[in-house]
C-alpha cells in the first residue's frame, strides 16, 4: 500500500526555487532515506510532507488524503505523521512524560492516566524510565532525541518523519538514536529520514534518494546507490561523504 | 509625629483606593494586552493594523490626556455616561493594555519556531499550540518586564487623583489642605507607595525563582 505520494512537488521562498519538481511514492513500512549537500532542499522536502512549508505547487497525498486540499483538516493529518526535529524542540517548561502526554491529550483527547501509562511505556522502549520526570534542560542531546522520538511515537503515528536527528549529537549520542530508529524500522514503522549517516542509510534503508538542487537525481536500494552510483552528481556527492 | 498619626487612617482609606483601582486595572489590562498582542500576530493584515493603530495611539500619547479625552471628552457624548472610577480605571487599563500588548509580542515572538512546529507536527491547533506551548514559556520570559510597567501602572494611579478620585494621593493632598504639613505627610505618602511597590517586586522574584526550579 502506498503512503506518501507526492507529485510534481515545487516549492519556492520567493525568487528562491527549492523545490523544483519532485515525485515519488512510499510504500507501507518502507525506509527511505535522504541524502544531499546542505542547501539542496531535502529538508524542506521532508516539511512538505505534514505541511510544516506551504507547498507551492504539486500535490502530497498521505494515505490518499491530499494534505495540499483546503478541504483537508491538516491536524488530523499530522496526528498520523510524526515528526522529529534536528535541535529536537522538546518543551523546555515540561518535564519528559508532560512533553510526551501533551499531544494525545490535547490532539487526541486520551485520558490523562492513559497518556501516562503509554508514555511509560514508550520511555521504556527508548531506555529512559528514569527520567520521567526530569526537564529537557537536564538532559544530554541522546537523551533529548530519544525523547522527542517517543514523543511522536505517542501519537501513534503511522509515519515518522526524521529531519537530520543526529546532526546536533555529539558523536558518541549518535549510536543511541540510531539504534532507537534501527528498532522502529524493524517493528515495520514507514519512515522518511534526511540524514548524514550513510553506514545508517546502507544498514536501515530500503531505498536511499539523493537530491541536489531541488530534483531527485538519482534513487536506488543502498547497496546500488552507494557502489554503483549511475549519475555523475551523485558520484561527485558520494566521493565527498564517503571516505 | 501626632499629625501623621491622625493622617495614616485616611491615607489608609486612600491606599484601599489605590490598589483596587491597580488591581483592577491591571486584571483588564492583561487580557486587553494579550487580545492586541494575538491581533498584531494574526495573519490578517487589518487585524494587525487595528492592534497597531491602538497600540501607537497610546503610546503616542500622555496618559493625562488619555485621561482627560475618556473620562471630560467622552462624557460629552451623549450615549456615554462613565463615572470618575470608572474612566479612572479604564485609563489605566487601556494604559496598560497598550504596553503589555508590545512586551506579549515580543515575548511570544521571542520563542523558537521549532516549538510551534514541534506543537504542530503532534497535531495540536494553532491555539493549542499558543496555549499549552508558546504562552507559557512566553510568560515566564516576560515576567520582569511584566512587573516592570505593573509598577509603572500602579504609579500612574496617582493622575487619577486630578479628576476627584480619593486615592492616595488625593488623601494627602486633602490631609496637607487640613494640616498644612505638607513635608510630613508627602513623605508618608512616598512611603506606602514604595512599600507596595517593593512587595510587588518581591513577588515578582518570588515567582521568578519558583519558575526557574521547573
């Protein structure tokens, strides 16, 4: 089945062509990720996805709903695509299981007891049972992102979308998100992630898509993309990233 | 010693006046801020010129003549009838307002997007996202310059004095009238303004401090 669907996606800030014509559709339980230079528009791309951006032109189709419509209630939406940030943007005046209850309390309108017995649950999940009632502020950046990611995940989304989630991380946090992200794909979660990590790209992904300059150059399963790149983009891209 | 002995009763009576007045004030001045902070956020362009228009119109403006135009131009109207306690309070929280309204603004835009994004991307509301996310952190940022035109409000209380209303003020102009001893009682009159003033204070760091722990 197909999730995401996204055609002739063209995104502007002003004179400024970010994104300048991108299709492609995600598949149920599908990882996908992304790849490219800084600047390239990939995480705008990822944006477009739960409207974050306005999309200039093109349309988003998530689970057949076109997200681009006026007639679609884009809170509904979102409530089903999760997102995850670079600089995680956890509430800095909640504590962790208060930011994690937030969204299924006011969005979905889960009691209270129930909110929390699932958010222990998911601070279960991603090892941080005892910071349930620390402040972000006490946090190290893993831990933060873990966190922002069980956030999410209380939503019961049936997408994540992952925008650069290590790239704040000191190197040594990055294993720890990861390897949280690692289990979510393999608990059959479709995800869109933009990132840097390519060994993670070749473990995890199922398809691996470099964008440059607002296209998708070339896209391909990891193995293929990352050793027998076809474009010469995508190999100047590779040799740079790659040592 | 004996004179502001006799005097403080009255003083007191006046002090009474005075808070009320800055209490009320101040409850309305908060909310009329916020509603013209929200306007000037909003994405439609006459809402945003309404809420500057008021805003540049009172702080373009002395608040003695704010006074005078709501409580003697105003009055002149036929439809309108508002006594001295009223136009009295009304000054100030329309004072207020204007000012709390430009501190809410910047407070609110103060806030990283991400927050608001992060609120969103849950599937929380434009509103939600302003209630349970923005505002509160927004507030916490803003409460010393919160306090700071609180004070600034409580002291333009005693303007209302011009137009007969018996405030602190007032009182000591009406006790040095019986006294003559205008050195004494201006310096008890100073005196419980800045005691107020200095517990507001205190309460304000009070507070500060309560939401720094958390």
């Amino acid at each position: 089945m197909t999730m995401i669907q996204v055609r002739n996606l063209m995104k502007s800030f002003g004179e400024n062509h970010v994104l300048k014509d991108i299709s492609i559709d995600i598949a149920e339980k599908e990882v996908v990720c992304i790849i490219g230079a800084s600047g390239s528009g990939k995480s705008t791309f990822l944006r477009c996805l739960n409207r974050l951006e306005d999309i200039t032109s093109g349309h988003v189709l998530i689970e057949n709903v076109d997200i681009t419509s006026k007639k679609t209630n884009i809170n509904k939406v979102r409530q089903e695509v999760g997102m995850v940030f670079q600089h995680f943007n956890l509430f800095p005046h909640k504590s962790v299981i208060e930011n994690i209850i937030l969204g299924p309390m006011k969005a979905r309108g889960v009691p209270k007891i129930e909110a929390e017995q699932q958010a222990r649950e998911l601070l279960g999940k991603v090892g941080l049972s005892e910071k349930e009632k620390a402040y972000p502020a006490s946090l190290s950046g893993g831990q933060k992102q873990r966190v922002a990611i069980a956030r999410s995940l209380a939503m019961n989304p049936k997408i994540m979308l992952f925008d650069e989630p290590t790239s704040a991380l000191d190197p040594e946090m990055v294993g720890e998100v990861l390897q949280v992200m690692k289990q979510l794909a393999k608990e059959g979660m479709t995800m869109v992630v933009v990132t840097h990590e390519m060994g993670f790209a070749k473990e995890v992904a199922d398809r691996v898509i470099y964008i440059d300059e607002g296209l998708i150059v070339e896209e391909n399963e990891p193995l293929q993309l990352f050793n027998n790149p076809q474009n010469e983009r995508t190999k100047a891209f590779l040799s740079k990233v790659l040592v | 010693m004996e004179v502001i002995m006799k005097s403080l009763p009255y003083l007191f009576d006046g002090l009474q006046v005075t808070l009320k007045v800055f209490v009320i004030a101040i409850i309305i001045g908060f909310f009329l801020g916020l509603i013209v902070a929200l306007l000037r956020l909003s994405p439609f362009f006459i809402l945003r010129w309404i809420a500057k228009f008021f805003v540049d119109a009172i702080r373009g403006t002395p608040i003695l003549v704010q006074l005078f135009f709501i409580y003697f131009g105003l009055n002149t109207l036929e439809f309108i009838s508002l006594d001295r306690m009223t136009a009295g309070i009304l000054t100030i929280a329309i004072n207020a307002g204007a000012y709390y309204a430009e501190i809410m603004r910047a407070g609110i835009q103060s806030i990283d997007r991400g927050q608001d994004e992060a609120a969103r991307s849950l599937g929380l509301t434009n509103v939600q996202s302003m209630k349970f996310v923005i505002l509160p952190q927004a507030f916490r940022r803003m409460l010393p310059t919160f306090t700071n035109q609180a004070i600034i409000s409580l002291k333009d209380t005693s303007l209302l004095s011009v137009i007969g209303i018996a405030d602190l003020t007032q009182r000591g102009q009406v006790q040095i009238a019986a006294t003559f001893k205008a050195f004494e009682i201006w310096i008890v009159v100073g005196v419980l303004y800045f005691i107020i003033i200095y517990l507001l204070s205190l309460l304000s760091s009070f507070l500060e401090r309560r939401f720094k722990l958390s």
